[in-house]
C-alpha cells in the first residue's frame, strides 16, 4: 500500500488513446480477403441497358404505319398479345418473325397453343392493300381465333382521318 491512500480510492491513470488490438504483421505476397463490387456494378449496368433496348423490339414486333382514326379505344400495350404485322409490300410477320400469308393461320395457331391466353393484334400498314388485310384476317379465322384486333394510330387534335401528315 501507498502511504495515506487507500487501495479503494486507488485508480491507474490514463493515456488519451484507446486501446487498439495490435497490427497484424503484413506478409509480403499475402492477398487481401476484400470485395470489390466496381466491376460487378459495370457488369449490371450494361445489362440493364442491353435490356432496355432489346425490350421494345421484342414487344412491338414490326413497325408499320398504321391508319389513323379520330375515335378507337385505347388499350395499353402489356405484351399479352400474338402481335401479326403487314408491311407496305405484304410481307407478314408473326412477332418478329417472317412467314408467308399461306402460313399465317399455322403459326398463330402454334403461338396460341404456347401462349393460350394471348390475343391476337393485327397491325397492317395503311398503304396495303384492303385484300392482303383480308386474306390475314381470313388466315387468322381459320386457325380457330374469334377476336382480333386492328391496330390504329390516333389522329392528332384537329387533324381529320385521312389527311395529309
């Protein structure tokens, strides 16, 4: 015992610093266990663009001018239609690929039995010919399908059917 303390009262001073394990030895050749998530992140972000803009081509199949009208009903595209197009020149495709108006009914008739709960759109340019229209919709019909769609474009505010644009 110190002379006139008592050990109760007695405490260790203390340094300013915290206590800190002590510093592992760096081994020379030694790899450190870290992540790193950079290239991981890189490889994320060019997926999500690559789907982003393979996305609308899948849904939309061909791109056609469509024949504008001043009053349809608008119904909001959720890719739960076999969408059928007809371009200018009366090549047919069923999504996005090419068949041939003899085959149509056929492949809409597979596409449905995949997909039976799909639809079925038809999206025929405006300068084809109303009788190539009608041998698709005919095909279609044959393969057992009701209900079909026409695909229109809106007619801008002022703008009357037909006019020039």
């Amino acid at each position: 015992m110190i002379a006139g303390r008592s050990s109760a009262g007695f405490r260790p001073q203390r340094s300013g610093r915290r206590f800190s394990p002590p510093a592992k030895p760096h081994v020379k050749g030694l790899v450190k266990a870290e992540i790193n998530v950079t290239p991981l992140v890189d490889v994320v972000l060019v997926l999500l663009i690559i789907f982003m803009l393979v996305t609308p081509m899948i849904a939309k199949g061909v791109d056609v001018q469509l024949p504008v009208t001043s009053h349809h009903s608008k119904k909001n595209d959720d890719n739960r239609d076999i969408v059928v197009s007809i371009t200018r020149d009366g090549t047919v495709y069923v999504g996005a690929d090419r068949t041939t108006i003899e085959k149509l009914g056929d492949a809409v008739a597979q596409e449905k039995r995949r997909y039976p709960s799909k639809g079925v759109f038809l999206k025929a340019d405006e300068r084809l010919d109303y009788g190539q229209a009608r041998r698709a919709m005919d095909a279609i019909h044959g393969a057992g399908i009701e209900d079909v769609q026409l695909g229109t474009d809106e007619a801008a505010s002022g703008t009357a059917p037909g006019a020039a644009h």
